[in-house]
C-alpha cells in the first residue's frame, strides 16, 4: 500500500502543527481512521506521524465497490429510483403543568421533554422577567444619573392605535426593535425601551362608531359627546389591555411601569403645552384654505388617505348610496362664449364641480385660444359670467388645451392658479355633509346632484361626450369614503422652518437614515414640505386649547379672533389684554376641533434618555409619524429627539397583496404562535366590523391562503422568521410555511442540547478558562459567526445575523461536530486516554452551547432560556440570573486555519459519495474474480491501481 498525502490528494494548505493534531483531530480519530471514519465513508484516513496527514485510499476495494454500484447515476435515474418520504408526524403538543406562582421561576429541575414545544418552552418565564426587573435600566445599576462607560440605548414603540389587534406588521416592528434592545442590553448598556398606545382619534372613533350602530342600532349622535365618549374608553381599557397582551407574548422587553397612552393626563397636558407655546410663537395658526374632507366622517382626513388607482370606467361603493358611482371617466362639455356662436370645450372627471366653475384657462401661447383675450364665457345653470384667463400652468397638449378652473374644490385650481389671480371668486358648492347648496342641485347629495349636471348638459346640447380615463381616487383609508376637497377653517403648523432645520440635520450627518434609499423620499418632502393641518373635527382625542373671542357681541371673524390658554380664565385675560379692554366685556366659546397627538410623545426621565438612540419602523409612514417627530423634537427641545432611524420593509402577503382585513390576509400573530384552524378564522372574521359581502370575500381569501388553518410555529420561530425577512427590500411577502420551517430548526436545536446535556453528564463541571486547542477551536468555529452577528446588529444586517446563527447551529454543530464527537464520547469508559479526549470534547461542547445560545437569545429569547437554564454555569458567583442579562458574545483570536484542512477532507469525501450515490451502510461487494467483503479488503494492504 502506498500512502498518498492529503496535501498531494488534495490541494490545502502547509501540514497542521502537533497541537492541532492531538487536539482537534484526534478528536474524531481512532485506530488509523479518523473524519472518514466518523462520517461513515467508504476511505480510511489515518495519520502518518504528528506532523502531517495522510490519506489511505484502498483503491482496490474502491474499485471493487464501484463495481458493484456502476458509474454515477444521472439525475433521470435518480429521480425514477427515488422513493417518496414518509410524511412528517405531526408534531404533539407538550405542556407545562407544573404549578408555578405568576413572577416565580419557572422549573429546570425536571427533565427536558422529548421534543420542542413552544407552549411548554414559553411558558412562566415573561412574569418572571418581568417581575425580576430585567427590562428595566435601572437593572444593574445604582443610579441612572451614574454615567455607564458602556452608554445608553433608548428607543420608543410606534405606539399601536388601540383600534383592534396587533397585525404581523406590528410583529415584524415588535421582532426587530425587541432583537436590538436585548443585544443592546446584553452589551451592559443602560437600556430603556418605552411602550405605549396612540388613541388613534379616527379610527377609534370609527370602529366605536361601527360597534355602536351594529349592536344597538345608535350613531354617537344618539349617544350625546360625553356617553359616546365613555363607550370610546371602554373600547380602549379592552384592546389596550389585548394589545399589551399581544406585545408580552412576542416576548418584547419593554419596561412596563413606563407605558404611556396619549391620552394620559401627562401627555395631554404636553399637546396642551406644546400647542400654545407655538401659538403664541405665530407657528401654529388657523387659516382657511382647501382641506381633504370625509364626508362620512364629517372631518378633515390627513393626506395618508388610500389613493385607489383606476385603469378606467369602474363602480365604486360609497357609504350612504345604495348603488355604486361611476369612476375612471373623463366627461367633456361646452361653455358658450358670451355674444358669441363659438365654444370652449373642457373635461373633467368630476362633472358636479362645474357647478362652482369660476373661469377657464388656457396657456397664453396656445394659438387656438389667442382671440379670446379679454372674453368671458356664460355659465349654463345661472347668471355668471366668468373670464377666460391665461396662465402657464395649463398644459398646452392635454386634452383640448383648456382648463375649467374650480378653487374651492380643487387642489391643483386652488394653489396652482387662484392664489396667483387676485379677485378670482371661490364658490363653495356643498355643506359638510355634503349637500348642494348651489340653486340647481340644491339638497342633492355630490353624486346624485353628478347625474343632475350631467341630464342638464345633454338637454342643453353642451355635454360632447364620456371616455375611459385612468385615474386615482382618493378614498379615505378609515371610512371608504371618497375624499372630496372642501374650503374649510382649520389650524395649520408653519412647517417651512422646521423643514428646513429636519433636512439639514440629515445632510450634515446629525442624523443618519438607514437604508439610504430613503434619503431621496426625504429631502423630497423636507425641501417642498407644505404646512400641515393639525385640527380634526372629533369627538374622541385632545381638544384644541383655543378660544374664539367676541368683544361686545362683535361680528365674528374667524382667524383674526383666536387666543390660546390653558384654562377659560387665563384665554379671558389674554384676550383681555390683546384687545385692551376690560375682561367682562369679552366673550368666550372654544373649538370643538381635536388636535394630533404628533406634537410631542412624551417620556420620563427626559434629561436621561433625551435625546433617544433609534426610531425603528416602516417606511409607509417615513413622513407621517418619523418626519413629524423630528420637526416637534427640534421645535419643543432644540434637540434632534433620536440620531438615526431604520426603516423596515413593509409586510404583505404571500402573493405580495397588502394587509386587507377584506381580504382575509390580515393575521393576529397569536394565531401563528399557537395556530388556528380554518373555522377559527372564519369565526375572527364575524366578531369583526366587516360588512357581510366582504366577509364572505374574507373567508374565500382565508380558505385559499389556509385551507388547513395555520400551525403553532412559536414565538421564536415567528421573531427569526421575520428578521431573516427583512432581506427582501421594500415589501415583505410573508408566507407562513416558512416560519414552520424555523419551528423546525428550533426541534433541531432542542435535540442538539439534549444530546449534548446528556454527553456531559450530571457530575460535569466547566472550567473556568480553557487552554486546549479543541475549545480554542470550537471558539474559531463560533468566531465567524460572533463577528457576523456583531456587524449585523450595528448594520441592522438581520438577514446576516439570523444567517450566521442558523448556519453555525445547523451546518456546523449539528451536522459536523457532533456527528464527529459521538465516537468519541462511546469509546471514553475505561481507558485514560479516551478519558482525556472525552473530557476535551465535553468542554469544547459546552463551550459550543454557552456562547451559541447567548448568540441566539436577542432573537429567540423563550427556547434560549429554557436550554440556558439547563447548563452548568462556568461559576456559581455572580452568575447572571437569566440569560438575557448575560454578555453577548465577542470575537476571538480566531484558529480556523488549524482545523481547515481536516473539513477539506470532510467535504471531499461526501463530495465524492453523493457523485458515486454512495450509501451509510458498508455492503458486501462482489468482484468479477472472486469474492470479498469489504471489511476483509479493509485489513489487507492493496497495491494502488492506475
């Protein structure tokens, strides 16, 4: 038999020094045969002397055996031959029963079960979290005002609105920020996550009224502001409490005894505050102007409305008609030049504006219209005239060149041409509700007056004609009704400056973006920011501080004669004052309008933990919530109120939809925690304030989506699942199998520490320091994935840390390591020297689970505890606890290059089994000369062939 070096067999590196020889493979090596042996291949691999390795290929028995199996099989055959597997067992549901106080500690002493479960995994140990104070950043420390060398990481939730359940977007939200604060945490930084709940004054308004009229037949007007108002809390104090409920299960380490609801008396009294400090700047005034108006709502809409997207003619429900309005059409009519036969053409898509038309406009170097200078043209339904103005804002090349111009129904008319013509009229064509007021359509509600106009129009001989037009229509995202434009006194913020100051803060580097593909969306809005529209006419949210005044029963002027206060009496002396007249001649009467809970979001210990670290959160509302934030911490504090913000993907459904209860795609992630069958999310769907034809849609989407229902994945295997997610960009296609399949993985990781626990044994003690190359090595291994975990926490890489983390635990601990000390821990009774190789193997082990399971624990807080609780501790003195108050894992001096070689071997040996589809099992193989078993070639030196 000739040797044949692995070196010559294999290109590698330079021989292994004698210490990696004795330590890492001799490990896995026993009687001439070491990884080969170990992995059960068909070569043995043995070692010449200390200093280098040597392959021994039998190739005479390689021969024979290939022989047997014939050439490597095509992909065709390997198909054919393929038999189906057996389908996974289901796997059973194991409890924990044992009685355990809430807040206690949970028992470790009992025997782990045979397999994972997440309800036996998660149970008892948030209370006891809880109760211990973990999440607190007093943990640890005497004093917050005591400086940490370590730092401070302070971050608020996007405070859920207590309009319903958390969603798996709150999820993914919840995943992320919970993984950051416990790393941050297990680093020794003094760390604060805030909880807390917006009232949401619309859409609980909505949702309370929805409730009220399917239960009890009543609107809040039957109720009276404040009955309806006490229904609107009793709404909140129930799914506040769900939600909070929701927040624990996911294992979110907030500190609860900070939790705030914006209609706390503190935070009430900062909008109060923040809200006269601006007025009596001059920042916040009120104006009458052009605002997005529900006419369900009978209130202004900010402009986070859905914008529904036509590709032509379509019929939309719209709450308060019985059948559905025509959209996507463009209708073109005729104004009659006055003392004249010609005509004008204009289109529209919302022909009832015609009625409160003011003018038509035309670019002035059309030369189609040059004769028309100094015309006016008749109105069809009334006395007016009205002129034909010309501006360079009308495009020349859409449609006939001409443009009817309504200001006080359309955006683009009202600042794009009015505010630049003075004198030009704005009429107002319906009330709130609305109705028509107008002589024509008077009382008819917008879309039936819209049939009226366009009948007159014909009869008249004026209408031309009707074609498809695709278009957007913006329906309110909380009614599903269609926004119409109204001219409405409102209050506005003067956001110019503090736009200025948020863009600038970003281009100087104060503040940092994260992705930076969302820099472009924000300096457009920051650079081109329009004032915004801070009052809603609601009965449920914070009521504007402001009084109008009359002196004398003088004539009211709104917008001239405003104060703010904090009470009736200190506006009466302001007012007094402003007017220089004696305060019994001034009379009071406050708003009725509610105010945004945006201008501050309030924390304790302000001086600690102002300014915070991060704001996390989706990018859907980079403007609406994040920019809002900026602007007011900047305005109110004179400080940036965090230094950088990450924005996460957005989450749809497996066939990349949105999130639409309508659709039956919006799921509770309790139902993915602990699974759901079809029929209970049917059930979901009809305790729901969906109406009957879009539950029945619903449950078609939900038996599509979920024929089966939804599976108990877990806790952790939800939290991984959606980290390892974040990878896909700007939309999240969420498909549920894939969190089972991490279920799976965290089965494989329960086995894994079984195995390992009872490789240990019961009397078996940790060293305090290890010095053997096998824990140096099995450190390396942890090594790679310890840097890449610690770069993708500062990077918000958590696709890279989840990679990392499973990798190690699957492909390398699992499949590699332990297959190879199995052996090795079987042949250690009895014999000194395969005592010592045990005890290196049991402590290279250990090594393997502590700082694995640490790895792991910010993402998969509940299994990690479990299994942590379970391992000897290096040293009972000030041992920590729990796991999630241990040190995270840092890198090492790293040693792969040591043990690169041996795993050369390993992946060449299963490299060239699969090619031949060699088997495990060692078969008798039968040449064509004689007969011979394996194992009797294996004893006999064979010359090599050529």
């Amino acid at each position: 038999m000739v040797p044949v070096t692995l070196n010559t067999a294999i290109k590698s590196e330079p021989p292994l020094d004698n210490g990696a020889v004795n330590g890492a493979a001799n490990g896995c090596a026993d009687e001439g045969t070491a990884i080969g042996e170990a992995l059960n291949s068909d070569f043995q691999i043995g070692f010449r002397n200390r200093n280098e390795f040597n392959v021994f290929i039998y190739f005479r028995t390689l021969k024979v055996y290939l022989f047997a199996v014939g050439p490597p099989k095509t992909e065709a055959q390997l198909k054919k031959e393929k038999k189906a597997k057996p389908e996974k067992k289901e796997l059973g549901v194991i409890t924990y029963s044992i009685p355990t106080p809430a807040g206690e500690k949970k028992d470790v002493i009992s025997p782990l079960p045979d397999s994972y479960s997440p309800q036996y995994v998660e149970a008892a140990w948030y209370p006891w979290w809880e109760n211990q104070g973990f999440f607190k950043p007093e943990y640890g420390r005497k004093s917050l005002s005591e400086p940490n060398p370590r730092g401070i990481f302070m971050m608020c939730i996007p405070p859920p609105n207590v309009t319903g359940s958390l969603h798996l977007g709150h999820a993914l939200t919840n995943a992320i920020q919970d993984c950051l604060t416990r790393w941050h945490r297990m680093r020794g930084e003094t760390t604060l996550w805030n909880p807390g709940c917006d009232h949401a004054g619309i859409a609980t308004q909505v949702v309370v009224e929805k409730k009220l009229m399917r239960e009890r037949g009543l609107s809040r007007h039957d109720l009276g502001r404040e009955k309806f108002i006490e229904e609107v809390w009793k709404w909140k104090n129930e799914k506040g409490d769900r939600i909070y409920h929701q927040l624990k299960k996911l294992g979110s380490s907030l500190d609860w005894e900070r939790a705030c609801f914006t209609m706390d008396p503190k935070l009430s009294y900062a909008v109060q505050e923040a809200f006269i400090r601006m007025h009596e700047e001059g920042v916040i005034y009120r104006s009458k102007r052009l605002v997005n108006w529900s006419c369900t709502l009978n209130s202004a809409i900010s402009d986070i409305e859905v914008s529904c997207e036509l590709n032509g003619r379509t019929l939309l429900p719209v709450p308060g008609y019985k059948e559905k309005v025509e959209f996507g059409v463009l209708v073109s009519f005729s104004y009659k030049i006055e003392g004249s036969d010609e005509e004008v053409i204009v289109a529209t898509t919302r022909i009832e504006t015609m009625l409160g038309d003011t003018a038509v406009a035309v670019h002035p170097s059309d030369p189609r219209y040059q004769h028309l200078k100094g015309k006016t043209i008749i109105h069809p339904f009334c006395d007016r005239k009205m002129p034909v103005v010309f501006d360079e804002f009308v495009d020349i090349n859409f449609g006939t060149g001409a443009v009817k111009i309504t200001p006080a129904h359309d955006h683009n008319d009202y600042e794009g041409l009015n505010l630049r013509i003075c004198g030009l009229p704005t009429r107002l064509l319906a009330t709130p509700c609305p109705t028509f007021s107008h002589t024509f359509a008077q009382g008819l509600k917008r879309f039936d007056a819209r049939k009226a106009v366009l009948q007159a129009l014909k009869d008249r001989g004026q209408f031309k004609e009707i074609k498809d037009n695709p278009m957007v229509v913006p329906v309110c995202s909380r009614s599903k009704d269609i926004v119409e434009p109204l001219l409405k006194p409102q209050w506005y913020v003067d956001c110019t400056e503090m736009g200025k100051q948020a863009a600038d803060a970003v281009r100087d580097g104060r503040l940092k973006i994260i992705p930076d593909h969302h820099l472009k969306t924000w300096f457009n809005w920051m650079d081109n920011i329009r004032d915004w529209c801070i009052s809603r006419q609601l009965w449920w949210g914070h009521r504007i501080p402001a009084y109008f005044i009359t002196v004398d029963h003088s004539s009211d002027t709104d917008g001239h004669y405003w104060v703010s206060g904090r009470s009736e009496e200190e506006a009466r002396e302001k007012a007094a004052k402003r007017f220089n007249v004696s305060s019994e001649r001034i009379s009071l009467r406050q708003g009725k309008q509610g105010i945004f809970s945006e201008l501050l979001w309030c924390i304790e210990d302000l001086n600690v933990f102002y300014p915070g670290t991060l704001l996390e959160t989706g990018h859907d509302i980079l403007f609406f919530w994040v920019a809002r934030m900026v602007m007011m911490g900047l305005k109110l504090t004179g400080k940036l109120p965090f230094r950088e913000v990450y924005l996460h993907a957005v989450v749809r459904d497996a066939h990349g939809r949105k999130m639409s209860k309508s659709l039956g795609n919006v799921i509770d992630p309790l139902d993915v925690i602990t699974g759901i069958s079809l029929e209970g999310l049917h059930n979901q769907l009809t305790d729901s304030n969906l109406d009957p034809l879009e539950i029945e849609k619903a449950k078609q989407g939900q038996k599509s989506d979920y024929p089966s229902g939804i599976p108990e994945c877990g806790t952790d295997a939800l939290r991984f699942a959606l980290c390892a997610y974040t990878s896909q960009g700007r939309d999240i296609n969420l498909d549920v199998n894939r969190i089972l399949g991490y279920r799976h993985f965290c089965n494989k990781l329960w086995n894994a520490v079984k195995f390992a626990m009872k490789a240990l044994g019961e009397n078996f003690a940790p060293l305090e320091k290890s010095q053997s190359v096998s824990d140096r090595w099995i450190l390396s291994r942890l090594s790679a994935a310890v840097v890449l975990c610690a770069s993708g926490f500062e990077a918000y890489d958590f696709p890279g840390i989840t990679t990392a983390i499973y990798n190690f635990w699957l492909y390398e601990l699992c499949d590699v390591y332990l297959e190879c000390v199995k052996p090795v821990l079987s042949r250690s009774d009895g014999d000194s020297d395969a005592q010592s190789q045990a005890d290196v193997c049991r402590q290279t082990l250990y090594t393997c689970l502590d700082v694995g399971l640490r790895l792991l624990s910010p993402i998969m807080p509940f299994v990690t505890e479990e299994l942590f609780q379970r391992l000897p501790r290096r040293s009972t003195k000030d041992s920590p606890p729990s796991i999630s108050v241990t040190s995270y894992p840092e890198s090492s001096e790293v040693v792969d290059a040591e043990m690169e070689f041996v795993m050369t071997v390993v992946r060449t040996i299963r490299s060239l089994r699969a090619d031949y589809n060699l088997t495990k099992t060692r078969a008798d193989c039968e040449s064509t000369d004689s007969k011979l078993t394996y194992s009797t070639l294996r004893r006999t030196p064979c010359n090599p062939c050529s």
